[in-house]
C-alpha cells in the first residue's frame, strides 16, 4: 500500500491529509480527494506556447498512462519516488497518481531549484526539470537515484555530460498535458540516444509538414505542432515546434536547431526568435538573459558555427526571463 512521506511523517494518503495550511500542501490534499473520489482529471497547461486552458482527462486515460509508464521504467510496487514538482500542473499531480495508482512511497518536497537538499533517502524514481536537476547534481543523494526522467524542457550537451558522470540511469521525456505527461522517452545516461522511443501502445506518423502525429490507446489521435524527423512508428528526433519557425526572407529556419548548435558558445539562458524586418520579414535574432554587453566576439563564434542564414540579425538582452509556473521560459 502507497505511503506519502513529508516532512519524515508517513501516512497513510487515502484515509488521512496533510497537516498545514500552506498552497503546497493545500494542492496536495485537493488532488487526494480527486483521487479517492475517482474524479475524472482537470489540469491546467503550463501557458509556455499560448494562453493556458484546462485539459480533462478520464479515470482509465489517467490510469493506462500510469500502466504505461510503469511498464517502460520498470519501477516495481514499494518503490521510493520523489515528488518535487507543483501538484497544480499535470507533471507534478501525474507523479502523485502513479504513487497512490502503483503501490509506491512517495517522498514529498516543495518545489525548488534544489529539490534534494536537506534529504538522505534512496530513491528508485524521480522526475525533475533540468534546471533542477542541474542544481542538485551535488546533492549527496543525487547518486541514489536509480532512474530520472527530465521534462519541461530540452537537456543540454553540458548537462548530458554530467549525468554520464553519474550512475544515474536518465531519460528525457516527450509529452504535455494532452498526452497526461510523457508518451515517449530518450535514455541520456549511462548511454545516449538521439531520437525518443515510444511507450507501451503509442505509434507515430508525421504529417506533410513533418509535425508529430501521436497514436494512443488511451486518447485516440494526437496531432501537435512539434517538428520531428521520423525513424518509424516507434521513434523520433524531435527537431523543434512549428509554430516557432522563422521565415527570414524566404529561409525557413528552426530556432531550437540554432539554438543547439549555440549551446557552447553562451553560458547563460538563451533563446532564439524571429523578429519583424522590413527587408526579411522575420529577423533570427538571439535573447540572452544577462545584462547588455560587447558582442563583437561572439558575433564572429557565431558565424563559424551557423550556416549563413542561422547567424542572428540582432542581439537583444533581457535581464531576467519570465517563466510559467514549471520554470518553462516564455519566448517574446
């Protein structure tokens, strides 16, 4: 039988809630009461692409993700998770489910870049963003954790690295609240792959555009605007969104191809956009979360790592991004 463990308290989560009057705690106990009522789900999406909305999932939807999961990671019942993700969001409410759905422990902290400080426990499943895990890759029980997924966001090549410095088994996933989190994952420690592998039960196919069509037994057909190279009905490489494209004097370009072949080249937060031009149209110009400086220097990097058309027209320097409530940035 699931436990919930907070604030080293365990109890039992179907019978009994959480003391404490904060907002954290107040979500938790609301998405308990769905839980024991058998409430159909309603989330919120995160507002990173667009205005948020509210997403209603079905009991069974809800429970054959939570089966698909589990099949794919292997985490068997008594498992110790780790919930550090906001219960208001669908990454954060579906690790709670799978807790109480699976027969797991799940150890519960409040949201933060350092969701590890301060614990000792082992954990056999964690799900993080990749900023927190950045921030926790110090933490002495860091190498405990037996399997980590990573969503909200791409991992980066520095990132990559240092998970293979660990004995962490991690993947990153691919979903949104319309899939209920993750339909499909890529191992990136101990070894790494390129493309993402499809859960128990899903199949892909790509639309004239090449955008992602997702096959579910659970949801029926998913069409995104998520530009993918296909492989087959299992796996993909995920190129960038659609909706993004910048179409600079007649040159479609994908911003998160460009951004990839920057990573190296900018330590700080970075994305690239299209902005308006008289002349292209749309001008690539690149957002640098940091404080305006000389770029000179990294203008002549930049044109030795991107083809002709890649090369940003314009910088532009944003002290401090603005972010949905998962840590998302928004591109403006």
């Amino acid at each position: 039988m699931a436990k919930l463990i907070f604030h080293n308290q365990r109890i039992h989560p179907l019978t009994e809630e959480l003391s404490g009057d904060d907002s954290f705690v107040n979500e938790i106990n609301a998405a308990l009461q769905d839980w024991r009522n058998q409430k159909n789900l309603e989330i919120s999406t995160s507002g990173s692409t667009g205005q948020p909305k509210v997403i209603t999932h079905s009991l069974e939807a809800v429970k054959e993700s939570i089966r698909m999961t589990r099949s794919f990671f292997q985490i068997d019942e008594g498992a110790e998770v780790l919930l550090c993700l906001p219960i208001s969001k669908i990454a954060g409410r579906m690790m709670l489910y799978r807790a109480l759905d699976s027969g797991w422990n799940v150890h519960v902290t409040a949201p933060s870049s350092n969701p590890l400080a301060g614990l000792s426990a082992s954990f056999d499943f964690v799900a993080m963003t990749p900023m927190q895990v950045e921030c926790s890759l110090e933490a002495p029980a860091f190498q405990s954790i037996k399997t980590l997924i990573i969503g909200g966001a791409p991992a980066s090549d520095q990132l990559i690295e240092a998970l293979n410095e660990t004995p962490v088994r991690a993947f990153e996933t691919y979903g949104m609240t319309e899939t209920i989190t993750h339909i499909a994952a890529r191992q990136l420690s101990p070894e790494l792959s390129t493309s993402f592998q499809a859960l128990p039960g899903v199949r892909f196919r790509a639309s004239e555009n090449n955008t992602l069509i997702i096959e579910t037994p659970h949801l029926g057909t998913i069409e995104t605007t998520d530009v993918i190279n296909l492989h087959d009905e299992h796996r993909f490489t995920w190129l960038g969104r659609a909706d993004n494209i910048i179409n600079s004097g007649g040159i479609k370009l994908q911003p998160e191809v460009i951004e990839e072949k920057l990573r190296t080249l900018i330590t700080e937060r970075f994305y690239v956009i299209g902005r308006p031009d008289a002349t292209l149209g749309s001008a690539v110009t690149l957002v640098i979360e940091a404080s305006a400086r000389n770029v000179d220097n990294l203008y002549g990097q930049m044109k030795a790592a991107l083809d002709r058309f890649e090369v940003p027209k314009n910088v532009e320097f944003n002290p401090q991004f603005e972010e949905t409530i998962t840590g998302k940035v928004i591109r403006k």
